[in-house]
DNA sequence: TCATCTATCTTGCACAACAAGATAATACCT
DNA sequence: AGGTATTATCTTGTTGTGCAAGATAGATGA
C-alpha cells in the first residue's frame, strides 16, 4: 500500500486500537495487519517515532513491563485527552473521505 | 483539512476530473472544492507541479488556449495511460480507505 | 557457542503539499 | 490615461512524516 496515502492516518490508527486496550508496539504492528485485513502495514521504525509523538503531546501514557520469559515490554494506554484526540481524527478523517469519494462517485466504475 | 490526508490522492482527484473533460490548472481548483462540498481544497501553488509530474508521466497532455477575452488558458487533456492509472489509483484508495475503516468500525461511534 | 526470535530504538532520506510571492494579460473604474 | 482588481500560470524554499537500514539486547533452543 502506497507510503503517501498512509500519511496522516498512523496517529489516528494508533489511538484506535489503544482504545480497545493497553497494547505494545511490536504488538500494535500485527494488530494493524490483522485488523486490517492485510491491507495496511507499518514498520516497527515507524511506529515508535509516532508512538512517541502522541506520548509528548499527552495522548498516550507509557510502562514497561517486565516479563516473566522475554524483552522487556512497553505497553501504551490512552489518556483521556488522547481519546478526544481520537474522535477528532476520526471524525477528519471521514470528512475527507466523503469529500474524495463525492469527487469519485460520478465515475461509472464507482463502486 | 489537513495537509497530510491529502498526499497522494491528489492524482486522484485530478485525474477523475480530467476523465470528465478537459479543464485548466485554475478551473481545476475550483472544481475541487465544489465537488468535494467543500471538503478538499487544493491550492493553486500544488496544483501546478501536480499537473507537470501528470504530464511528464504521459497521463495528461497540456494545450494552450488564447482566449478572445482573458489570459491565456493551460487546459490539459486526460490520455489512455492517465485513464488506467486513474483506475489504478482508485482501486488503490478504496482497498485503503476498506483497510482503515476495518479497524475504524469496531469503535462504537462508529458510523 | 551460535543462530533465531522478540522487542525497542536511532539516523538519514525522500517527497509531496504548502506558503509566499512573482509574473503577465486583461477588465473595470474614475 | 492611470490605477486597481481579477484571472491565470509558475517558482522557490520549508516542513512533516513514513520508511529503509541498521543497532541493541535479552531469551531460547540447537
């Protein structure tokens, strides 16, 4: 999938699934695959920087846990702020969506 | 509506409305913002290099127009090639926008 | 011991959308 | 005629963000 369209969107995934509960981030990287249908994918390399973005503005909050067998683990949680962070992306991003597909719908292909 | 929504999917946009019929760089603007409901707006200054990577690609194909009246006018033409990608591109964003509102749709506001 | 797996983290790059402004021809108003 | 506004194209420099590539490190198993 296209590295260009994926832009914007990673934030807005994130919160999403932190949502539903605590996760890690190698954890995060197949649950987008999953989820997604295969259709999405990200790099561990990139999730973190965004993790760590939407930990400096306060919308996720970090802990590590140490395992019993295995690395070390740093789960997120979503803050409230970063909850209402979450439907404001949504919300963007089904505005922008409407507008893209009212452009495409007058094709004849168009779904 | 936020820049980075928009990255790559202008292509998109202008190729579906060159499929309709020939338009210039300044009408195109207009176009957008109308069809989109306001939704998606391009400026002029994006709009342009867009159109000359379109051209360069073989995808579009420019022709000058002296007006009786007003400045002279760029209108583009879509070509055959432009015409699949269009397709190509579409296809893209709909398997894209399904990815993500697969992960979107088990929140509970969801739609 | 060595490879493999899980997991986090860093650096540098690529590239598209934008702000800001330049240019130019024409139209409108006084 | 002169001045401002409108239509239209084009250029330069900035910025943000996803990614490739690789580093690090603990645990596990052959």
């Amino acid at each position: 999938m296209s590295r260009e369209l994926k832009r914007g969107t990673i934030e807005l995934v994130l919160l999403t699934l932190l949502e539903e509960r605590e996760r890690y981030g190698y954890e995060i990287v197949a649950a987008i695959e999953e989820r997604s249908g295969g259709r999405l994918a990200v790099r561990d390399g990139t999730l973190y920087p965004v993790l760590y973005r939407l930990e400096e503005a306060g919308f996720v909050e970090p802990r590590w846990e140490t395992q019993q067998r295995g690395v070390p683990r740093k789960y997120y949680r979503i803050t409230e702020e970063g909850k209402e962070e979450s439907r404001r992306l949504r919300t963007e991003w089904r505005e922008f969506a409407a507008g893209l597909d009212a452009i495409l719908d007058r094709m004849e292909d168009s779904r």
